[in-house]
C-alpha cells in the first residue's frame, strides 16, 4: 500500500511480494525487490529512498 505515489523517475525494476506498505515521499531508484515472506511486514517510512536495495522477511525500517 503507498500513501502517495513514490517518485520512481530513475526506476529501473521493481519487484514488491507480501504485506509491504509504503510511507509518504518515498524514491526508488535503480533495482528495488522487496519480498515479506509468510506473515511477515515491511515498512518503508515517510522520505525513505531505496536505491539498488534488496529487502527481505520482517523488516521494520526506522528513521533514527
């Protein structure tokens, strides 16, 4: 699920599987996969930027 549309204007691959639910201002650049296996739950926050990244199983991701 995304708040608002991800900006994905340097996008090459996007691969998303499972409960995985996306904040707002989100950027994908390059080759993003993001697999939540099982019951598994991803977040990505608010202003993440994923770039050439793998994600995988439970993740919660926390901006510090």
């Amino acid at each position: 699920m995304f708040k608002t549309i991800p900006d994905i204007v340097e996008l090459y691959h996007l691969t998303v599987s499972g409960n995985i639910t996306f904040g707002r201002n989100i950027s994908l650049k390059g080759t993003v996969i993001i697999i939540a296996d099982n019951e598994s739950v991803i977040n990505i926050p608010d202003g993440a930027i994923l770039d050439d990244n793998i994600l995988y199983g439970n993740l919660p991701i926390i901006e510090h």
